[in-house]
C-alpha cells in the first residue's frame, strides 16, 4: 500500500497581485499566444487566461477543497511569505485564506522564497506565525529551489517537515520521506508542471512513474497540483488532476494520508 500526500502551491492569490508587481501578464499574453499558434491551447483557453487579470481571484482554493473533501484528502495548502518569481502578493492578503484553509481542516504551510540565507528563512517562519496565529505546518520552496545546505538550515527553523526535494530532469523524486535533524524531507514525487500539458500524454506519463513508485517499493509519494489551475482556463491539468485523484481512489494499492500523518506514523513505526 502506498500512501499518497497531496499538495497545493499557493502562487496566485488575487489578480490584482500583480498589478504593477511583476510582469506575470505580459510575459502570460506572449506565452499564450504562441501557445495559440502551436496549438497546444484552444481559444477559449487563450481568451480565459488572458482576460484573467480582471477577474478577482487567481486562486481557486474554494473549489480546491470542496473536490478533495469530497475524496477524503487532507490536503496540505503551501502559502508565500515573501514575494519572488512571480509570486506577488503579501502576507496580509493571504491572511483570511490562511485561516479559512485552516478552518476547513486542511494543512496550511509556507511557500518558501529563500533558501539559502537562515535568517530569512526564520523571517518567513515567523511571518506565518503572526499572519495566521499559528505555525505553520511544514514548507516548500516556491519553484522547488534548495541547495546542498538548504533542508540542514529548514531544520533549524522550526518546520515538521520540507517537501521541496525534486529532480527536475527525471519528472520528480521518487524516495521514500528520511529525516534531516529533527525535520521530515518528504521529497516531492510528482508535478503537475513537469508532465506533458495535454491530458492524455500527462495521464501516460504520470502512469509511467507511479510504476516506478512501485518497483521501489515506495511508502508515501507526495503529489503537487496548483489550485490557479483548477479551473476551465487550464482544462487539461485540471482533467488530470481529476483523474489522478479517482485513480488512487479506485485503487486498493492507495491511501490517501497528509504530511501529519505520514510523520506521526513514521515516527511510531520507529524511525526517530
Ligand atoms: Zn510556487
């Protein structure tokens, strides 16, 4: 039995995010549009996206938790305390979607900017802290950035657990959870930003490497899918993710856990 953890990167929360921030929507009408030509969206993909800076929210966290209550999942939902890499908005703006995640029982994280200088990583610690009231539960780094140095100083800074190890040539990591001091590095197994954007090719591919999951006799897999995309703008990667989840669903090979979870167990089952 493997048990999966699902997770969601919080990078957008407001269209007005990134107003006069950053050059998220220029740099967007350009790639669409090419898109477009390629063929790899539809119009009205390309319309949606792009009429998208009107709109209020770029978040679709309502809808996010409504389909994984539905399916049993204690999702965990990563939030930005810092801005960088287009992720603009600022911890207060994020502070009533905190509590409301929270509220609704998920897990609520940090969505790391620095990930190599200790002080501001404690500085975005504890940011969280005083925005939501409480700690938060663990971190990933925004854009899956670390360095040889990077889960050594999260370890220190007060998190449960980091999901941030992933190998970008190979679609993800696929290891088992090891602790790094007192922390848990639950390495990230698979995302949806590095699968094929078409359905059909993301489905064969993600099949492909759960298959690996299995070779390696794996315990716990970690999945990242971002709730920006759960919506009719990114109607493929949202099918995929609807899928996925009814895969492990009808499978008996899969449970459904979170990164609480999964540490309490492994901590019971001797692995201190
Ligand atoms: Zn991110």
């Amino acid at each position: 039995m493997i048990k999966v953890i699902v997770s969601h990167d919080v990078d957008h929360l407001f269209a007005r995010d990134h107003w006069f921030r950053d050059l998220i929507y220029p740099k967007m009408w350009v790639r669409t549009t090419l898109q477009l030509i390629r063929r790899e969206i539809t119009g009205r993909e390309w319309f949606l996206r792009n009429t998208s800076c009107f709109r209020k929210n770029r978040h679709n966290i309502e809808a996010l938790m409504e389909f994984d209550r539905k399916h049993g999942i204690t999702s965990t939902f990563f939030f930005g305390m810092s801005k960088g890499l287009g992720m603009s908005y600022k911890p207060e703006e994020a502070a009533e979607t905190i509590r409301k995640v929270k509220e609704n029982g998920f897990s609520v994280g940090v969505h790391g900017i620095d990930f190599q200088d200790d002080g501001n990583m404690q500085k975005e610690y504890e940011t969280f802290k005083e925005t939501a009231g409480f700690p938060p539960d663990g971190i990933r780094m925004h854009y899956v950035r670390f360095d040889d140095s990077t889960f050594e100083k999260l370890s220190h800074t007060g998190y449960a657990f980091d999901s941030t190890e992933f190998n970008k040539q190979d679609n993800g990591t696929r290891k088992n959870p090891y602790k790094v001091g007192v922390m848990w590095e639950f390495p990230l197994t698979i995302m949806d930003g590095y699968l094929p954007q078409q359905y059909e090719k993301a489905k064969q591919k993600t099949l492909e490497l759960l298959r690996e999951c299995k070779d390696k006799q794996l315990d716990y897999i970690s999945v990242l899918f971002h709730d920006y995309q759960f919506c009719d703008d990114y109607k493929d990667i949202r099918e995929w993710y609807m899928w996925l989840i009814q895969y492990f669903s009808d499978s008996h090979d899969y449970d459904f856990t979170s990164y609480r979870d999964a540490i309490r167990q492994l901590e019971s089952s001797g692995n201190k």
